[in-house]
C-alpha cells in the first residue's frame, strides 16, 4: 500500500524516531511502512491519521495495480 508518511513526517520536520514515538511504535516500524514494506494495523493507521490530523485515506493509497479483482468464469 503506497503511503504519504514520508512526505507529511518531513513537512513537520519530525525524524522517524518523533513520529514513532507519538505513535507509540518503534522507529523500525515507522521506517517499514514509509518503505512500504508493512502495511499497518487498522488501530496504528488510525493512529497515524490522528497525529497528522487527516483521514486514513488521505495518508494510505490503494495500490491500484491490481485492481481487476479478475475471477474465474467457470
């Protein structure tokens, strides 16, 4: 899932280590999901919404490469 973080984390000139902290997670997981290696929790995703004061869908983008949601025609 693409993200915003990054870009919203900067704008605030808060290290990976601010912005993990008022989420109470660690730093590694903040790097992980800016990186788009880890999707977040339901729970951590409000979380974040709540520190930059947006939606969810305004931080976390669908992936839109595959939407096709193709099934089987049998």
């Amino acid at each position: 899932m693409r993200n915003r973080l990054r870009e919203l984390r900067a704008a605030r000139r808060w290290s990976q280590a601010d912005l993990a902290a008022r989420c109470q997670v660690s730093r590694q997981a903040i790097n992980a999901i800016e990186t788009e290696r880890y999707d977040p929790s339901l729970p951590l995703a409000f979380t974040i919404a709540d520190v930059f004061d947006q939606t969810i869908e305004e931080i976390f983008l669908p992936d839109r490469t595959d939407t096709t949601n193709e099934q089987d025609p049998a």
